[in-house]
C-alpha cells in the first residue's frame, strides 16, 4: 500500500470513495445524504474521478455538533448501529462542546494499523519503552494512543495528565524506576519538567526522559499525522528521508482547498484541511478540520509513493496585529530564545488583539533564577519584533501565576 503506483492508489481511492457513497446514498448518515443531495450526486457512478470528491460541500465541526444535539445523542452523521460499535469516546472540548466518536472493531483495527505504520517511520520498534501522558475516559485520544503502541509492540507506559503535582510526581518517579526508550510527552513536557525542579531533578539527566522527537519537520512547519480522534487519528507520519508526513491514502482522500471554491490549492500552497475517510464503518466524507494543510506529491527518497502534507495550525490561532498575520506558537518561538523565563520551563499567555494597531499584550513567567523585571520584558519584547515583527507590551509575573493544564496549555485569552 505504501509503495503502490500513483495510478493504482487512485483508483483503489475512487473504489473506496464510491463504496462510500453508496452507503450515504442507501440512507446511512442523512447529514451526508443532504451534503449529496446538494451536489446533484444520485449514484456513486456520478463520482468519474477521484477529483470529483471537490464537488461534494465540506461539513465542519459545528455541523457536528449541531447534528448532535438536534438528534441526541448521536446525530444524523453515523454510518452503523451504535450496537455495532466497541468503543465510544469524545474530543477534547478545547473549541467547544466535545463531539461523541463511535468505533468498530475494523475501525480500531484501521487506526492501529496506520499508527503503526507512522511509528515504524519515526524509527521506533517493537520491544522498546514508550511512555505517554494523553488523558483518558471519556476522551478518545489516551486510549487510541495506548492501544496502538500495545499493537505495535512496544511496552506501554501511560502515566496520567499532570494535573497536579502529586500526579506529576507519580509519573516521574515511574520514569526513573523504569527508562523508557522513546517518549511522547510533549504537550505535557513543561509541566513535568517544572514539578521535576521542584523536587530538585532535571527529567533528562536525573531522571532519564528521553525528548520527544519527530522526524520530518521542513521550512513550511509540523509534519502532518492527525486529521482529528473524531475522523482519522493517525492519517499518516514523516519519514526519514523527506520533509512532512506521508499521508495513508489507501485510507483516505486527505485535500488542502480553498475554501472560496471548495478544490484543490496548488502543490506546496496552504488551505483548509479537509479528510474523505475510505474503507472504514464509521466514516467523514469532505470533513473540513478548519486547520491549514499543505501537500506535496513529488515523490520521496524513502520510496513511498504517498503524497506528504504539512500541519500549519488551527485558523482559531492565528493572530492579525500591526497588519502582521501569525500563529500564536511564533510568540512562543520567540521567548524561548529569553533564557530567564524559560528556567525551568517557559509558561506564558497572549491576549487576543482587539485593535490592529495597538502593541500585542504577553503575558510570561518569571525563571527560577529571578533578574530585572524591566529588563526582561524589554529582552522579550525585542525577541517578539525579531522574530514575529510585531511590538509588543510584556508583562513578567511571578513564577505560577498563570493557568497550568495537565494537557494543551491555554495560550490565547480574550483578557
């Protein structure tokens, strides 16, 4: 599937694509039914090429959401009986209400099978030590993730979302009791490396936490792996090789459009993600993520033939002040490069902008180490127009006045 001529992966897609079609059309997932409806689409042979997939209207989260609480509890976009599914699960909530996922066991099977695909790219094997610190229950992620390195073959250890120190402190001391070999703690990373600090460790060189590193980063940003737990988790992931991530498009028709004209931008151009999910029973047809996407289809030296994408971010992130448009990880970019608030680790905030014109409020952390408060606002506030070039008003608090998440720190605020 992975070295497969382009012409032949295509026509499985467009093989793929009509199956599904045909189930919309059968009456499953009336929200899509509605999406086809307006399209004109009467039959999956309406569906020439793969391309033709453009015509169908996109359907973003809100339409989810909306779908659900109108037909509760789970709208009008299912593809099978919730008897028929194994696993339920949700979104995180961090744009709004969670959405509710169902999965089969042949969709279960799907994922883990992509995700080990991804984790066999990034150069991890069967028989080492990962550890990983997703949340868990209702949320679908934690359990996807663990699930997957467990078929994968990796031994698995999932410590929980440091939501307090004394949760923090658990999963620390496990690290130093057992190695491991690869770590996926990263949205967690400063929250543990700040507890470590305070029970006088540092999570590398006393306790043995390896970085958590990905391969496949190039000048346009994060190598794409995800296209949302509700749609696809583990849509492809980077090699060694090439810049971004091969996407796994035996399993889906994964597209950056322009949202003007709902087709295709340009190789190597931004537009809104969108994912056609393929061969799966619950499945997304044209589900626009909102997120920036980029693809190129020049082949790869790893010799797989499948397209790879970028991740540019969410566009609920991206910031306009001064007539500069940014993500709000370019402000972290640059304070990192102030070392007294990065000690032990950098916790910051930016206010959303309500006037263009005016200077960006920042809000960050003092280090351990302490220092002139002047001087390092006006220090990090130079880095911000180096970097961003954008001015901006700093404040420097003391060290733990801002809000600590267990998981996904909230850095944009409305005041």
């Amino acid at each position: 599937m992975q070295t497969m001529p382009r012409t032949q992966l295509r026509e499985l897609q467009l093989d793929r694509l009509r199956d599904l079609i045909e189930k919309v059309l059968a009456g499953n997932a009336p929200l899509f039914g509605r999406k086809l409806q307006h399209a004109g689409i009467t039959s999956p042979n309406d569906i020439e090429t793969v391309d033709d997939v453009s015509r169908i209207p996109t359907t973003v989260k809100q339409e989810l959401r909306d779908s659900e609480a109108e037909q509760p509890p789970l709208g009008e976009y299912r593809f099978t009986r919730r008897q028929d599914c194994v696993r339920l699960g949700s979104s995180t909530g961090t744009t709004g209400t969670p959405t509710i996922t169902l999965w089969t066991r042949h969709d279960i099977w799907l994922e883990y099978e992509s995700a080990s695909r991804a984790w066999w790219r990034n150069g991890w094997r069967p028989g080492q030590i990962v550890t990983h610190a997703h949340p868990a229950y209702l949320y679908g992620g934690g359990v996807m993730l663990s699930g997957s390195l467990e078929y994968f073959g990796m031994l698995n250890v999932w410590v929980a979302p440091p939501d307090t120190d004394e949760l923090a402190e658990q999963g620390i001391h496990m690290w130093e009791r057992v190695h491991p070999d690869v770590s996926m703690v990263a949205f967690n990373y400063g929250r543990f490396a700040e507890v470590a600090a305070k029970i006088g460790k540092d999570l590398s060189a006393d306790v043995g936490l390896p970085s958590f590193v990905l391969r496949g980063f190039g000048k346009k940003g994060l190598p794409i792996m995800t296209c949302g737990i509700e749609a696809y988790a583990y849509a492809g992931g980077p090699c060694a090789e090439g810049e971004g991530g091969h996407v796994h498009e035996d399993w889906a028709i994964v597209q950056a459009i322009d949202p003007a004209t709902g087709r295709d931008v340009p190789d190597g151009e931004w537009g809104n993600l969108v994912v056609t999910t393929l061969d799966r029973d619950n499945g997304m047809l044209r589900y626009d993520l909102e997120e920036a996407a980029c693809f190129v289809t020049e082949p790869c030296p790893c010799g797989e033939t499948t397209k790879r994408g970028f991740w540019g971010g969410r566009f609920r992130d991206l910031l306009s002040s001064q007539s500069k448009h940014f993500q709000v990880t370019d402000i972290e970019s640059a304070l990192r490069t102030v070392a007294p608030v990065n000690d032990p680790t950098l916790e910051w905030q930016v206010v959303k902008p309500a006037d263009d014109a005016a200077p960006l409020r920042v809000r960050v952390e003092m280090g351990l180490a302490g220092g002139d408060i002047a001087d390092i606002a006006g220090d990090c506030a130079a880095a911000i127009a180096s970097e961003v070039g954008v001015k901006a008003e700093v404040e420097v608090v003391e060290r733990g006045s801002l809000e600590r998440r267990g998981y996904k720190q909230v850095r944009l605020v409305d005041h």
